[in-house]
C-alpha cells in the first residue's frame, strides 16, 4: 500500500502552471468572438436622465452598445439557503441594468460591444451619460442603522461589566478592504440558440450555473459553468457578479462569442469587499484573571439594497470561558457596491476586536498575555453549550511560545532591543469554523493503467487538483502520476464552493467512497470468483497482490474500458442541515516580532511563527502555503490595506495596485508554521479540516499587540499607519 496522504506533495498542475499551459478564464478565445466594456456611473446616487450613444455606435468595429432597453431580459436569481447542487446564492442580487438608479460609483450602466478590446474601450468612453446626481453616503462614521440584532447571549454582562474589577471598553475599526487577486474577474459566454457555455472565474461553478440559469430564463441543464485554473479569488469570486450576467446576455443578442474582463479599476467597484467595521467590544475580569463579561456590538456597512452582515460574532461566543455574554449586529447603509466575503469573513475581523482586547486587559490586570489565554481556556463551547469536536488552542499556544522564545518576554514598553533596533512582540489566538460543504465526486479506472477523479468543485490556487488526486491514488494504491484530477466544470458530479475552508473536509469523503465503489465496480466484472483489489492489482482473495495482474490488463481481459464509481457526502456544520451535535473549528494562536526605529519611525514586521491545529493534514506543503500566504495577507491588513472612497461623488479613490497597497516580498519576514496534527474524525475519516482562512484570523491583533509592546501606541484602527505611532 503506498501511502501519499501527509506527504509533502508538489502541486499536480504546477507543470502546467509553470510552462503557461493553464488556460485561465480570460486566456480562452474562440472564432468570431468580441469584446465588451461596461460602461460605469460616474456617480455614486441618483439617477440616468439619458444615455447617447450615437457616437459610440458609429466608432470602427463596434457591434453595439447594450443598454437596460436593449440588453434583453435578465431576471433576478431567487436566493435560497442550500449549500449543495441547488444552491442559488448572490451578494449583489438586483439584475444589471434593472432600473436607471445608479447606487454606487462604477454601477454598470451600459455595455459596448466591439471587434477588439481597445475599440469597445474606445466605445465605452464615447458612451455619453447624464444623471441627476445626489450627494452620495459613504461616511466613515457608523452608526446602527437597522435595530440591533441580538446574536448570542448568556448570563447578566451588563451587570458584570459593572460589577468588575478590573475592565476593557474600546472600539476597534477595519476600514473597507478590496480583493486584489491577481487573475481579473472574467466572463467568457457563448450561446448556441439553447445552451449557454460560461468560462468564468469562479469559486463555485455548481452555485454560479443555478444562477445565471435564473437570471438568463433557462433551465439549469442549459448552462454549463466552467473554471479550470483561477488566479485567486479570497471570497471575492465565490459569488456570480454582474459581469458575468452582462457577457451572456450580449451573447445572447449578438450570437457571438463576448469576453469581458472586468479592469482592476472595476475590481473596486463591483465585485465585492469587506466592508467597513466598527466593534466596541467590553471586556471584565477578576485581579486574578478569569473573564467575568464579554460583549461585542459591531456595525458593519452594506450597500444600498443588500444586507449583508459580516458575522463578527463568529469566534467570540466560544472562543474563551466566560460567563455573561452579549453579541449584537447592525448594519449601516453606504453608497457602495455590494460587500461579500473576504478571507475568513467575520472571525477575521471579529478576531481583530476581541483579540486586541484581550490583549488590553492583559496588560491592565499585568498578566502575561499567553497565561490569561490559558487560565481562560473552556471546557464545552458555552455559545453553543456543545462540546468542541476537537479543541487544542492550549497546544497552540504553548508550542507557538516555545517555538517564539516568549518566556524571554520583558513585557515593559519599549524595552527590548536588538542591533539598534526597539523590538515588540505580540501573541493572539485565533479560531476559524470547520464545516464541509455537501458533495459527490466519480473516481474512474481506465484500460490505460490510469484513473480519474472528478467533481465540480475548482481550485483557486489551494491546492484542490493536488488534493483530489492524492485522495483517489491513496484509496487506489496509484502513484499520483497514475491519477488524473478534472474539476472546474458543472457537467460533472456537483462539488462544493471553494470557500469557507469548507471543500478539502468536503471531498475527502466523497472521494474516497467513490473510489471504492469504482474498486467494486471492477471486482465486480468477475462475479463469481473471490477477488481482491490491492495497490492497483486485482488478484486472488488472500493471496499476495504479486500473484495477480493489473487492473488494467483485468480490465482488457474483460474487454472493458473503464469502471466507475460515485460517492457524495452530507454538508455539516455551518454548511449542513442537520442540528449540529458538536462545535467543530480551527484553532491557532499567532506570534509577532515588530522592529521599531523611532528616530526615522521605521515599523517592520520582523518575524512570525504561528501554530495551527486543523486536525490531520494532508498534504504538509500545500498546508503550509496556505498559512504562510494567509500570514501575508494579514500583514497587509495590519499595514496597508484599505479602500478609500470620495466623499464627493462616492469613487474608491485609490482603485489600483500603486494605491492599494498589499504586502510585498520585502514587508514578509521568514514565516515559521507548524501544525498540531491532531486528526479531528468528527468531520471525515481522516481527520481533515479546511486551512485557506485560519491563517488570517487573529494575526492583525498579534501585529498591533507587538506594535504597542514596541511604541507604547496602542492603534485600534487598521492599517495601522506610520502617523499614528508618531508620540
Ligand atoms: Mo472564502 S471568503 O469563503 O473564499
């Protein structure tokens, strides 16, 4: 039996990747195919008084220019709340170009279709627009719009936040961050009079087709989604966006194959952000120690016509002992596209509020930061009144310290030094949901010696092609050159989004049941002998796997060319619909170094190691990767990120990769990461959980804790910027 599960295992479509080979959403061209261009509000509130498009139409190579008149219908999708293959789930859920209200600033107003790319640009500034315009809204300043939402809540908090000793009353802000995955948001439609083929840059192709099934008015069977490599997405592609309804309704009029890219400009505008944030959270404790109340109120803005709440609250209710707890939400409305998912949505920027938090009332009750944690450490999740599925926070913490040398910890401001340098070093835990999503996956064995995997589910740059192959070669007992992975595509088996670190628990068991059943399907072809199937030889029950032949020469002895076999599993947790039983997470804890140089106020993050227990995993490399990229981000988040809008027409100002700034090379120490390998079986038989989000939680209030260990400046806003820690 080889064994390539827990292997350090190279990426299967790296080669691919690497010599250019991988077709990306926008990298497909096909014969007679044009290109549009939205055109985008210039205002952020009001409305289209008229749209001339008489110059535009007559430039060269134009085809048209597609406005709310012209376009053709395109119907609102019926949101639901499955998580399977019937999911239909948007952020932005008005169909574009429905009405002439112009919401936020680069609302798609109109569409301009021409023989190139440059001349549908062309086209598309030439489009004269005039609105009435009013003054938008995107004041930084939150403040509950809708009634407060009671989220979680036991025993007496106010009372206790008032009876305490020692309290922790502070508002913490995240300001509004943008995705800036490297691969554009692209659509690429084709229609064939019933069918419509639809490359896009997806992280859930199966959700994406039910869809633009609805908003195009045909049956699901007649749309057929396909993404096969994606340059990233971090929650800003699990979602269909406008763009991608536009392209196929302009294939759809032109009977022509259309390809939109969206520009990075248009990535700031409407497709998704984490939006802004403000949490005051209120914290009590004996002098001891022991948490006596916790209470989080967070505000969050959604755009003008969807709710969506950033569920802050995620971590908080069962992340520490504490008795009396109160978590409320509320939303405030902005002139601004639609919010949506970002890496690790809620629990991130939750844990940015409470995290710091506990970190203030450390210092206040003078207890080192790593012990409060630990004296605080619950038995059950008291949120839930559940027991933890499998919870070892306590290890991350000890072996993060121990990795870090925390023990050497001078905890007085500003007092530990190196080479000329102030040094800070800060700690946070961190907790991320580990749910899996429903899905059914095939596993076929071929004549050729080879097998494949597939379901509909895509890989977004984690690592998903590498897992599943690993997963059907590991029940097969083949060399992962032996198995050929295929996803991205919803004609086959339906497969869960790529989201909510919810796939890897969600494949393991469908995968490894299909290949079984592709074992019995195979076996099976001789029914009335006793036979066996080990390592890719199917011989005599009992007798030594040498002492029988290939499965493939079985197969051409059978004159067969392939069996098959289909195994689906059950969504649980946040993804399931049973009541769970359990409370099933992730857990971490994060360790920052900061170097500090007052004299020319030179901030540097300058070492992190950070201890992750998200039970088995499966492949160390790919695992790693994910942490340490989550780590970066997460520098950028603490540092850099954040979208700035116009107060007076309501634009994201600095809509661009020179302006936006993101972690580079040169801002990322040495990252060290190490797991705690515990297999959590509640979740699948091998004990793995999801690792694209955990990495971020909880590392932006390690990094602020460490700043303020250096400067003594306590920074509750993010990023935090250079003029704050000016004293
Ligand atoms: Mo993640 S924000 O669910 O892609």
């Amino acid at each position: 039996m080889i064994s390539v599960i827990g292997k350090a295992q190279p990426r299967v479509d790296g080669p691919l990747k690497v010599s250019g080979q991988a077709l990306y959403t926008s990298d497909h061209h096909f014969p007679g195919m044009v290109y549009a261009v939205p055109v985008c509000s210039t205002i952020a509130n009001g409305e289209i008084q008229a749209i001339d498009a008489r110059a535009a139409e007559k430039m060269p190579g134009v085809r048209a220019i597609l406005h709310r008149r012209t376009i053709g219908r395109l119907s609102r999708a019926a949101v639901n709340h499955e998580f399977g293959a019937d999911m239909v789930h948007l952020d932005e859920t008005r169909a574009p170009l429905e009405d002439d209200v112009i919401r936020y600033y680069g609302q798609y107003v109109a569409l301009a279709v021409a023989d190139t790319f440059a001349q549908a640009v062309a086209a598309a500034d030439a489009v004269k627009v005039t609105y009435r315009e009013q003054t938008p809204n995107v004041d930084q300043r939150l403040a509950p719009e809708t009634a407060q939402k009671l989220e979680s809540e036991r025993g007496d908090p106010v009372k206790a936040f008032a009876e305490a000793e020692i309290q922790v009353d502070q508002t913490y802000d995240l300001p509004p961050e943008t995705h800036n995955p490297i691969e554009l948001h692209a659509s690429v439609a084709l229609w064939d009079g019933s069918t419509f083929t639809l490359y896009e840059t997806s992280q859930g192709v199966v959700n994406h087709r039910n869809v633009l099934a609805q908003m195009l008015g045909v049956p699901r069977e007649n749309v057929r989604v396909i993404t096969r490599f994606l340059g990233s997405g971090f929650g800003g592609k699990l979602w269909p966006w406008t763009q991608s309804a536009l392209a196929a309704a302009a294939a759809r009029q032109l009977g022509r194959p259309v390809k939109l890219v969206v520009s990075r400009r248009m990535m700031f505008q409407s497709v998704g952000h984490r939006p802004r944030i403000q949490q005051r959270i209120r914290l009590s404790a004996t002098r001891g120690g022991k948490l006596t109340s916790l209470r989080q109120d967070w505000v969050n803005h959604t755009s003008i016509l969807d709710d969506r709440k950033e569920n802050c609250g995620e971590a908080t209710a069962h992340m520490y002992s504490v008795p009396n707890l109160r978590i409320t939400s509320a939303l405030a409305r902005r002139n601004v596209g639609a919010p949506t998912p970002m890496r690790g949505p809620g629990a991130v920027p939750g844990l940015w509020a409470t995290e710091s938090a506990m970190d203030e009332l450390a210092l206040k009750l003078g207890i080192d930061p790593v012990a409060l944690r630990l004296a605080n450490e619950p038995q059950i999740d008291e949120g839930l009144k559940l027991p933890f599925s499998s919870r070892h926070l306590k290890e991350c913490l000890s072996l993060g310290a121990e990795k870090f040398g925390w023990s050497k910890r001078d905890p007085r401001v500003g007092s530990m030094k190196r080479g000329g340098l102030t040094l800070g070093w800060g700690m946070a835990g961190c907790s991320w949901q580990a749910a899996r999503f429903p899905c059914a996956a095939s596993v076929e064995l071929r004549d050729d010696g080879t097998a494949r995997v597939s379901c509909a589910t895509q890989d977004i740059g984690t690592g998903t092609y590498t897992i599943l192959a690993q997963l059907a070669g590991e029940r097969l007992g083949l060399p992962l050159d032996k198995v050929e992975a295929l996803l991205g595509d919803t004609r086959l088996p339906p497969g869960p989004l790529s989201g909510g670190s919810g796939a890897t628990a969600a494949v393991v068991p469908a995968v490894l049941e299909a290949a079984g059943k592709a074992i019995d399907s195979l076996l099976a072809l001789a029914p009335n002998t006793d036979l066996q199937y080990t390592s890719g030889r199917v011989h005599a029950k009992g007798e030594p796997a040498s002492s029988g032949i290939a499965f493939e020469d079985f197969l051409r002895l059978r004159n067969v060319r392939a069996v098959s076999g289909i195994g689906s599993s059950e969504g649980s947790g946040a993804f399931g619909t049973a009541k769970p039983t359990l409370s099933s997470h992730s857990f971490g804890a994060h360790f920052v170094e900061v170097t500090w140089q007052p004299e020319i106020a030179r901030l540097r993050v300058s070492r992190v190691v950070t201890v992750i227990d998200a039970g088995r995993i499966l492949n160390p490399l790919a695992g790693r990767n994910q942490i340490e990229g989550a780590v970066v981000m997460g520098i950028g988040m603490s540092l850099f990120e954040e979208t700035s809008y116009d107060p007076r027409n309501g634009a994201p100002m600095n809509s661009n990769l020179a302006d936006y700034i993101v972690a580079a090379n040169a801002d990322v120490p040495s990252l060290e990461v190490h797991f705690v390998e515990v297999p959590d079986t509640n979740l699948n038989e091998l004990g793995a959980r999801g690792i694209g989000e955990i990495g971020l939680a909880g590392i932006a209030a390690a990094i602020a804790s460490a700043v303020h260990h250096a400067t003594g400046v306590r920074v509750r806003e993010l990023p935090i910027k250079i003029e704050n820690l000016l004293t």
